[in-house]
C-alpha cells in the first residue's frame, strides 16, 4: 500500500473505503501504521484522528477509537464521521443528552442528514424525560427545526413523535409555529389519527385563540382565519369574493361575506373538519341577503369523512333580509365518523351561465351545539 506520507487527501479516501467494506486485518494494520506517520506531521487534522478511530473501531478497539473520535471533535466540532460515530454509541449506550447534542451539531453543519436520523428518533427517544431533551433544543429555535418538524411528518409514527414535541413546545415561549402545527395535524389526518390531530390543534393553540373552541372553532368569524385543519380554510374561488375578518379586534368586520359577481358559481370553497362524538346535534346559522340570487342554491352541509356520509343540509335563502338565524339537527353515528367535515356549498354540478349568481350573503355565526 503506497501512500504519499504528506497527502492527508489520498489517506483518508483509501480509509473511508476500506470503512465502506470488509477490509482485511493487513490493510486495516497498514493504514494505521500510515496514520500514525501523518499524525505526527499534522497532529492538528482532525481528519486523521477520525479516520484513525473508524480504523481502530474496525478492529474492535472500541476504547481507542472512542478517545480518537472524542479527539477528532475537540480539534473539528463538524467532523462528519466522528459526529456519526459518536451519535451511534451515545443511543447504544444510552446517553440520550449526548445523542441529542450531538444530533444537533450535525445538524447544524450537516442538515442533509437529517432525512436519515429522523425516523429512528421516535425509537430512541421513548420517555417523556427524553423527549424533553430535544424539546430544550427545539425552544432555541434551531434552523433545523422545520426541517425535522417536516421529515417527522413523514410517516405516522414520527408525526404522533411530532405532536409530542409540538405539545411540550406550545407550554414554553417559542411555541410552534403556525407552519409546523398545520403540518403535522395535516399528517395525523392522513394517517387517519383523528383524535391525535384535534388534540394536537386544541392543546397548540395560543391563549388568545382558546376562547374561540368550540363545536365550531372560530364559529363567530372573530378572527382571521389560521389555515390549520379545525380552522376555517377558505379556497379561492371565480365567481364570487370572500371577506373574512384580517385580524383579531380593531374595526375588522366578525362575519364572512360571500359577494356574488354575476357568474356560475360551482363551489364556494368554505369548509372546516370537525371532531364530534357521537350524539344528536344542532347546526345553527345566522345570515342575512342583500339582493342575493342563489340559482343553484347555497346551504351549509355536515358529512362524515372517509368515508363520506351526508350528516346535515342547512339551506341559506335568497333575497334581501336582516340577519335571520334558521337551525337544523342531526346525529353522528357510532361508527366509521370518526371526523366530520362542515361546508358551504351548493348544487351545481358544471358551470352553466344560466345560472349566475349575484348579491351578498353575510354569515355572522355557525353554531352546533348538543341536541339532547
């Protein structure tokens, strides 16, 4: 084996390979027999000091090769495959703050490896005590931070992990972020976790947003909406313009108002999922019309969600009156409506230009409350 005793490059591909596969006794003793010789001319290279740990790990002297890696990130914090190594012993050997300090050096300097050490953390990281360790570290607000929330999310495993840390984060003072709560309510939708999301909706809100709970969150239209799934979403539509309060207080309006411009209307693009036990309920609306023309007409409905299920049909008048509430009940059954989904829609199935809608129709409160 011939080596260049200056070229530390040259050293280090040749050990990286032989790491990468089952290298023999000979090479492994003669690489290090190179270190040691490199290590003398550039003692300070911490390269060298974690090439040499690797090789000495290979051997099975996991004691030496522990004081070279330890070595290697005393002279180069972001030493890659010191980091590695070190974070692999500290889940072996169950030094969870370690792990976590570690993880996030390298995540710091290295964030494309977060992909691969995501999902074992949930695994890892199996008590509250520990999870705690890396909620002190996502409180910093770490730059990887989104991007963890995010690979987390993944999978339905790491996004219950996820709502976890979003739990502890919401008790401190960098609580989640609008951004990260949406994400991972939206997987454990996916997963079909209903409780889990809603949980997780419920506990990350902040305390100004709590009073507005409810069978309905936000069924006053008294703040803007947050984009969160048991939020208000509001999907742009052609046709018509939706006004909804920009922010909470001040001189913002609390109502939703749809302004029809003349033209077909498929679909007005309002719904909220719901999270209703099983139980009778009633679905309480006040709106008021202002020369409001509904050819297709306009209701708000509750269905069961996956699968879907017709739960309630509220019909929303047309013409010019006050603002004039109108109610209707219904039941959830026991089972497969483990979610419910609220919708402001209408009849038409294409858009036909015979039928045009026009006027406004204001909307200042959507209640459902227990029918018993």
């Amino acid at each position: 084996m011939e080596v260049n005793p200056l070229n530390v490059d040259a050293f280090i591909a040749l050990s990286q390979d032989a790491l990468g596969r089952a290298a023999t006794a000979d090479e492994v003793d003669g690489l290090l027999a190179i270190s040691a010789r490199l290590l003398a001319q550039t003692p300070g290279d911490a390269r060298l000091y974690s090439a040499r740990g690797g090789l000495k790990a290979l051997k099975g002297e996991t004691q030496e090769a522990l004081s070279d890696f330890r070595h290697a990130l005393v002279l180069a914090p972001t030493e890659l495959y010191a980091l590695r190594w070190m974070i692999r012993r500290s889940a072996e050997q169950g030094d969870k703050s370690g792990f976590v300090n570690f993880l996030d050096t390298l995540f710091r300097r290295w964030p494309g490896n977060i992909d691969a050490y995501a999902p074992f953390l949930p695994e890892i990281l199996q008590t509250s005590e520990e999870r705690l360790i890396l909620v002190r570290h996502l409180q910093r607000q770490p730059p990887w931070r989104p991007a963890l929330i995010n690979r987390l999310s993944a999978s339905p495993g790491g996004a219950l992990f996820a709502a976890e840390l979003l739990w502890e984060l919401s008790e401190g003072t960098s609580g989640p972020t609008d951004g990260e709560i949406n994400q991972v309510v939206g997987a454990l939708l996916d997963a079909g976790q209903y409780d889990e999301a809603y949980q997780t909706f419920l506990v990350t809100l902040a305390p100004d947003k709590q009073m507005l709970s409810g069978n309905v969150y936000n069924g006053g239209f008294s703040a803007a909406p947050s984009g969160a799934p048991f939020d208000w979403a509001v999907r742009r539509q052609p046709g018509l313009t939706v006004t909804l309060p920009k922010s909470d207080g001040g001189k913002d309006s609390s109502s939703l108002s749809l302004e029809f411009l003349q033209t077909p209307v498929r679909d007005p693009g309002i719904r909220q999922f719901l999270k209703l036990a099983p139980g009778s309920y009633r679905l309480s609306v006040q709106a008021s019309g202002d020369a409001a023309v509904l050819p297709k007409r306009l209701f708000w409905s509750v269905s069961c969600f996956r699968p879907s299920l017709p739960l309630a049909r509220l019909a929303v008048a047309q013409g010019t009156y006050p603002m004039t509430g109108s109610s209707v009940t219904f039941a959830v059954p026991e089972d497969r409506c483990g979610l419910q989904v609220l919708r402001l829609e209408n009849r038409a199935m294409t858009e036909s230009w015979n039928d045009r809608y026009s006027g406004t129709i204001a909307f200042d409160e959507i209640r459902i409350v227990s029918a018993r």
